[in-house]
C-alpha cells in the first residue's frame, strides 16, 4: 500500500503493527504519526507518515508510508541511548529517539493528540500512554 490508499483508522493501525510482532508479543500502545527526517541535510518537506507502537517486550516498532510503497523497522528500547520530547503547538509532541546497538539510528517523529479527517477515537490515551513510556525511559537515561 502506498500513502495514497491508506484510510488511517484504528483498525488498519492495529493490523499494521500485529503482523510485525512476534510469538506472544503484544502492543502497549499504537499511535498515527508524522515522520521526520534527520541528519544534516533534513528538510521539513521530508514528512511521512505512518504508525509507531511500542510493545510489551520492549520494542518500538515504526510503519512508514512512503507515496509508492511502506517501510516498517523495529527498534529494541533498551538500546535507547536519548530521547527528547519537544512541545508544539496544539499539544502536539516532537519526539527524538536515538538508538545504538552497534550503530546509531535516530528516529524522529511528531504526535497529534487529535488528528482531523481520520478515524482514530483512541488516539489521545494512546498518545498520553507512549509519552509516559518514553517519558519513564528517558528519566532512567539521566
């Protein structure tokens, strides 16, 4: 599926992230996001969207949808070595997350609380429980 045909639902979330998780794994929390690219020569046109969920086994998983085709990548938290969590407007969240289990990996991604046009009723608790999970990992990192 490309950006394009995507209808951003909760069901089609869940789907998207229970076909990455493995024997018993479960999701704590699965949000809609916006991804955002890192690195020197990132730029604010460089936005995807997509889905992050992180799981009961410690796992952060991302679902990115490029215009003509998806991307999924999981992360182990425990590799976390920073998170930055930075206010927007609107009550929206830019999280930074940088990984490294033998090679560094940023992933960057910003969360709406509500999101318009789409059929996403949980989005605010699952919002307000993936910044509390980070949160609790980032005040372990200090």
């Amino acid at each position: 599926m490309s950006s394009f045909t995507k209808k951003y639902t909760d069901e089609e979330m869940n789907y998207a992230l229970s076909t990455l998780l493995i024997g018993g794994e479960r999701l704590e929390t699965a949000v809609y996001c916006l991804f955002k690219a890192t690195g020197f020569f990132a730029s604010n046109r460089d936005i995807i969207t997509g889905y992050v969920g992180i799981t009961d086994m410690g796992r952060l998983w991302c679902c990115k949808y490029h215009t003509f085709n998806d991307e999924s990548a999981a992360y182990n938290m425990e590799d976390i070595i920073q998170i930055k969590i930075k206010p927007m407007i609107f009550g929206q969240k830019i999280i930074t997350v940088v990984f490294d289990d033998g090679k560094k990996r940023t992933v960057k991604f910003q969360l709406a609380p509500k999101v318009a046009g789409s059929k996403l009723p949980n989005q605010e608790i699952n919002v307000g429980k993936m910044l509390e999970i980070l949160e609790a990992k980032m005040n372990k990192l200090v």
